[in-house]
C-alpha cells in the first residue's frame, strides 16, 4: 500500500461549487433528539428530525471552513459573503413555522467590521414570500438585518467575516421551558430550488479523483451522522476507495427511543429506526448503488449505555453493567436475554430492508460479538438472563487470566455455546429479511481482546466454535490496538490461530487496518499502512481502512493498485557477493540546507532524520570470476530495479568496537506489561545528540538478546526484522540486544561497465551502491 499524509496544496487539482451547495450542509443537535440532512437533488435539501425533550433544538449547519472532507476535496474556506444572494423555496411540517415564535431562525455567527465576535439572528419570515409552511425565501448579505421585527429591531449584519451560520428548527411545543414531551415529535424541512447569485457565490472545491487502489473502506453512522450521504459518497469515490463500503451502523443514533425511568431508552414500537436515520440510510443506499458501491451493513451488540434497558445488558458477577472506555459509555447487549436480542433481529431486518428497497446485494456483519471484559479481568457474564441460562454451569470467575479449573472452562464453553446460537439467530434474521435476494453474510473479530495471551482460556466464551466455518461467509479480523501500540507482528500467529480453530482460510478473510483516534496521533498511519500490506501479502481476500473520518481528518491518500506490476517486489531478500563487498569504500552522507547571509551568518536545516550510506564495491573486482559473479548478481537485480542485503565492511555490528555482538549492546526499550515487539537500532553517540538508526536486515542467527540483564532465546524476528519475545517483559523491564545487521542497497545505476583490458591493467573498476530506505 503507497499512502502519504497531504494537506491541501494551491497546486492540487479543484473545480468550482456554489456556495451552499445541498451535499455540503451539515446538521447538529443534543441528545436525545436526532435529526440528518440528505441532499435530495441538485439544489434540494430535506431535514428529518425527532423531538424529545420541549428544549430540542437542530440546527441546519453552513460552515465558511469546510472540516469535515479530506484535504484533497474540500471546499476553499471562504468567511467573506458578502455580494452574495441566496434564494429557496423553504417548506416544513411538525415544526415550528416560520412566522411563530421561535420559528426557523438563521443565526450567524463570526465577527463585524472592527473584528470583534458578533453573532446576528436573522428570522427567515421577515425575507419570506407565501406561507408560513410553504415559502420563498431571498436574503441577501449585503442587506440583511438580524432582530425580530423590523425595521424598528434591525441589526444589520455585516458578512464580511463569518463562521458559520445555522437554521434552528424545534418542535411546535416549544417554548424555552424543560420537560420531556408527552410523546416524540416527529418533523421535517425542506430547502428547494436553492439559487445561489453574486460575485461572492462561488467556492473552489478539489476535485481529486485518485485511481482505484484496491483497498476498501469501512464507516461509522456515529462519526457521520451530520453529514449529507452525497458528501460521504463523493469522499469514497474520490479517495480511490471501490467495491464494497463496511457501515457500522452505530451503536448511538439509529435507534428509535422512548421516555423512561426519567431517562430515554430504545424501543421498538413504530419500527426500531428513528425516522432521521431511515431517511439517511435509505439515501445512503441510493448514493452507493448510483456510484456502484456495494454496503456491508455491520450491526454490533453495544449500545449506547444511557439508551439501554438495566436487563438488557452484560453484568459482572457484582452487578455492575459492562462498559466501554467511551465517554459517555456504551455497554454490551447480553446474546442471552431475548428482549435484547429480538430488538436486535429487528434492527438487522431494517437495515437489510433498506438494501433490498435499494436493489443492493445485500450484506451483513455481526460486528464484535463478545462476552465484555473489564480492565481488572472480570468477565461480564452474570447478568439474570445468562445466569438463568447456565443454570448450574455458572460459576465465579473472578479473573480470566491465567489457569482455571474445569468448572471454570466449562462456564466459558457454555458461553461460547449462548453468544454463537444469539450471532446465528442474527444471521437468520436478516437471511430471511433478504429473502429472495440473498444474502452474504460477515462475522467481524477484534483480536486484542478474543486473543489476549493473558488470558488464553477466553477464546472458549469469545471465539466459540459454533463460529467455524461456514457459519459465515467471511471472516473479518481487526487488531489496531496491536499495530498503534507496536505489537503488529502478534497478527501473523494470532490469523493462524483463528484459521486453526475456525477454519476460514486467508482467502475467505477480510482485515481491518486502522484506526487513529486523535489527529495529534497521525503518524500511526505508518504502521497501520504496513499493517495493511502485510495482510494483502498473507492473501486475505479484501483489506479495508478503518475508519473515513479520520482518514479525511489526517489526510490519508492511498495509492498504486492491485495490479501484477504493484504486486512485483523491490526488493530481493539476498546478499550481495560478500567477498566482493568486504573491500567496498564507504561514504556516509546527510542532507542539509545552508543559507548564508551577507555577514557569514548561517542558518542550517537537516533534511534527513538518518543518514544515507553509498558504497562502491569496484575496488573488491580480484578476478575475472568476480567480474562473472557481479554480472550476474547485477542482471537478476535488473539493475538499479531491485534492493537487495549489503554487508557494510565497517559497520555491521551493534557491539561499539565492531566485534561479536553481545545481548546487551544496544538499549531497544522498556517492557509496559503487555508489549512484545520491539525495533531494533543502533544508536550513535550521547546525550542530547546521539542519534538512532532503525536496523531493518539483521543477520539470521547473529541476534541476542537479554531483559532485565538476563539473557533470553524466547524470542523470535518478524518479517520487518523487528524482536518478538514470546513473553511480554514486566513494567519497567530493560529491553537489550546485540546483532549484526545489512544494509538495504540497489546499484546506483542501470548499466554496469567491465573491461578485460583495464580489468588486466589493475584499473578499478566503479560499481557504485546506494542505500534504500527500509523495503516495507
């Protein structure tokens, strides 16, 4: 996978959009309302909302910054609206109209003409034309007054310098006061015939559309569910990403709610979709069928905890609901309480009805189906529907980790048994809501957590073999805890132990690659991206970027396809003649930018974090034999084309004097109690300017390595030449290791030149070497 982070450059490819264009509209509200916005043509918009509270409020959302889409498509921000008119047809129903009060008002928010914050309240009626519910409406911001009535309450706006600005739009009841409404208050608005005029009304856009590079992309409704379905669309299309499109249909604001124990929680009744995310997702639909994109609905058993029944969910043996790390939390639906589960069914019929309805081929993942875990190794498996269940197989497991006596195995088998039969009964339920279109089906598994080497006996409850193929089609594996905190290679064994004890081979696989919480943490694409290509190398069928708005937030573009030239490797994992090499001179070379100024002053800036080494290995040629053995090396290299190991005659060796490496060499970390992997490097002198060298090629069988001083063989290399112990080290164990170690090189030039006169004359020949950067 070629990837890179960008931000948007002035170079890169835009077109033109007008403002206020309906894709890019966004809507925002308080819990436990919910309201979507989709753009239903060109130059129409519809607003859905639900009501809960009399205080609700949504607001229909234009932003002068456009945060939401990835650096390559955003709009230009553009604060300025001045000389710029906007006209629509504006219509509603089960909302306040636009001549009440506290009707649908355009709040403006930014700063006036002497740069302090202002914010301006423009009330649409006092610029509409016809009905109270049915209205054209023409602002114009050059002439445009906030206030109530006018002209006595005017407050001219000044557009020179905005924000953002937003429709509000409340239930009829609504008054300022608190309270719950006697029922849910269901509404809508619409935006037709938008007309945006005036030298202001234009916006550059980028207008990237990368080529197909062969991985998928997986979505959340929870991270999008302010956007427009277009804007979503047109980010996956532009972004390269094809085929089908995992949506995580979320687990806080699908959901229909009603009023409850002086809180809200989920109900059936009416249709288990609030009517905002059916009109979403049933536009969702119709966007990826006009785009040719396919939908993997992905329907988990958490829920937003707030929303959830006190039976529904999982206990731990004192009680205690299970609960995400979340803020505020979700919890965990118990697969053996029916209630929970018979919502559930429901839920997958809905979606899969939307798909049907869609013409879609219809796809659905149960999504992390698990028994919850808390951070001190209580399981979550005494809730009264499972205790009721096990019967007399429900004992105490008061930690997970480590051995457990038979009764306590035998807990664990009968809960794999409860959560495979719940995930199967899913499964037939959205299998019969497809009915005659058929259905694939996906079970998506976290590794981290059904694998934890810490507690080896829960895959019994979390990897049930109920599970083992086929009971699904497709086996979809996610481990990004692993790869951020740098325990990427324990995703080799632990896809083996799944193939083992499942059955699904890397053909019959999807892998998940991602994701990254927070913006400050975006150089965690690295890894993810070498995570990613590992996958397609072991053979899963499909890798999928987990997740879209953080790959629009931090900029991630992918690229170079699954095509055979993407697929040839460059780099050889082979020596080069070593006899020849031992005799090679050696360069070490940084770049540095120096700009000096008229009195001698200097301002330096290095441009490489590590230095570049180049090698000539002419003066090793002693024979008309080497000559035939480097012609040859030189040709299945295809020249400059293919990297391959040299052997550095001067540095090749941790130990400080160059000799035989020893375990404690070289300082690689320090053990935090779960984290197995570690880099190899080699670092150059002290203190505040030493500086570390990442050692991708060492040499097989020249590694050593000791923790806390002892020295250990429990220990194997991964396939990027990083140390995996088998072991986690304890909280604040030393990491150390000794090793020899290549360099990744390839011949600086395509054409190697030998001549038997100069050869015979004791001219040296010139094969010059350059250092690669590290082949994965």
């Amino acid at each position: 996978m070629g990837w890179a982070l960008v931000a948007a450059e002035p170079h890169h490819r835009k077109g033109w959009v007008k403002r206020f264009d309906p894709r890019f509209w966004t809507v925002d509200f308080a819990r436990p309302m919910m309201a979507s916005v989709v753009a239903t043509a060109p130059d129409a918009l519809r607003v859905e909302a639900v009501f809960h509270n009399r205080q609700d409020l949504a607001g229909l959302i234009w932003e002068a910054e456009d945060r939401w889409d990835h650096p390559l498509l955003a709009y230009e921000t553009g604060r300025d609206f001045r000389h710029t008119q906007l006209r629509f047809r504006w219509r509603s129903d089960g909302v306040k109209p636009l001549d009440a009060l506290h009707g649908p008002t355009l709040t403006i928010e930014g700063r006036d003409a002497g740069g302090a914050p202002r914010a301006w309240y423009v009330r649409l009626w006092n610029y509409a034309v016809g009905a109270a519910e049915d209205a054209v409406v023409t602002l114009d911001f050059d002439a445009l007054d906030g206030g109530f009535l006018l002209p006595g309450e005017a407050d001219p706006v000044w557009a020179g310098d905005i924000d953002r600005m937003f429709v509000s739009l409340v239930a009829p009841d609504y008054d300022l006061s608190e309270g719950v409404l006697a029922a849910p208050a269901e509404g809508w608005a619409e935006m037709r015939d938008i007309a945006c005029t005036g030298s202001g009304s234009v916006l550059a856009i980028g207008d990237a559309v990368l080529p197909e590079h062969g991985l998928g992309i997986a979505n959340g409704y929870d991270d999008c569910y302010h956007l427009t379905p277009a804007r979503v669309v047109r980010q996956v299309v532009g972004l390269g990403y094809r085929g089908d499109v995992v949506h995580y249909v979320g687990m806080s604001h699908f959901m229909r709610l009603t009023a409850a124990g002086g809180g809200f929680a989920v109900n059936a009744a009416g249709g288990v979709l609030n009517a905002p995310a059916a009109a979403w997702h049933a536009a969702l639909a119709g966007e990826c069928k006009a785009a040719g994109l396919g939908l993997i609905w992905s329907l988990s058993y958490e829920l937003f905890d707030a929303y959830c029944p006190a039976d529904w969910k999982q206990r731990d043996a004192a009680g205690a609901p299970a609960l995400t790390g979340w803020v505020p939390p979700s919890t965990l639906l118990s697969p053996a309480n029916a209630a929970a589960m018979a919502w559930l069914q429901a839920a997958a019929r809905a979606f899969v009805g939307i798909a049907v309805a869609a013409e879609l081929a219809v796809r659905f993942q149960v999504g992390e189906p698990w028994w919850w875990v808390a951070e001190d190794a209580r399981i979550c498996a005494y809730d009264d529907a499972t205790t009721t269940a096990l019967g007399a197989a429900s004992v105490a497991i008061a930690d997970v980790r480590g051995p457990l006596d038979a009764g306590q195995r035998a807990m664990l088998d009968a809960l794999g048994g409860l959560l495979a039969a719940s995930t199967a009964a899913l499964v037939a339920a959205a299998r019969d809501a497809a009915g005659e279109a058929g259905l694939v089906s996906y079970l998506l598994v976290f590794l981290p957590s059904v694998l934890d080497p810490a507690a080896p006996e829960l895959r019994r409850a979390n990897v049930p073999l109920g599970w083992a193929a086929p009971a699904f089609d497709v086996l979809q594996l996610e481990d990004y805890d692993w790869v951020t905190g740098g325990r990427g290679a324990e995703t080799a064994g632990a896809r083996a132990a799944m193939i083992a004890r499942l059955g699904y081979p890397p053909g019959d696989q999807h892998y998940f690659a991602g994701f990254v919480l927070k913006g400050e943490d975006r150089a965690l694409w690295a890894p993810i991206a070498e995570a990613a290509a590992a996958a397609r190398r072991a053979g899963v069928a499909r890798t999928f970027v987990w997740a879209l708005p953080q790959v629009a937030r931090d900029g991630l573009t992918a690229f170079d396809g699954e095509d055979e030239e993407a697929d040839v490797q460059a780099y050889d994992a082979v020596d080069f003649p070593l006899a020849i090499g031992r005799e090679a001179l050696v360069v070490t070379e940084f770049s540095t930018q120096i700009v000096s100024s008229p009195s001698g002053h200097e301002q330096r800036a290095s441009e490489w974090a590590e230095a570049r080494m180049r090698y000539d290995a002419g003066p090793g040629l002693r024979s008309e034999a080497d000559v035939r053995a480097l012609t040859d090396f030189f040709r299945a290299r295809r020249g400059a084309a293919r990297a391959f190991r040299f052997r550095d005659p001067f540095d090749q060796s941790s130990a400080v004097d160059g000799g035989a490496p020893g375990p404690t060499d070289q300082r690689l970390g320090f053990g935090d109690g779960s984290r197995r992997q570690f880099a190899l490097v080699k670092l150059y002198g002290a203190g505040e300017a030493v500086q570390e060298r990442r050692i991708r090629l060492p040499v097989a069988g020249s590694v050593r390595v000791a923790v806390d001083g002892v020295e250990t063989a429990a220990f194997s290399l991964t396939d990027a030449g990083e140390l995996l112990l088998d072991a986690a080290p304890a909280v604040g164990a030393e990491v150390r290791a000794g090793f020899q170690f290549d360099v990744p090189v390839r011949f600086a030039e395509d054409r190697l030149e030998a001549s038997r006169a100069t050869f015979l004359a004791g001219e040296l020949a010139s094969v010059p070497l350059v250092e690669v950067r590290a082949p994965w």
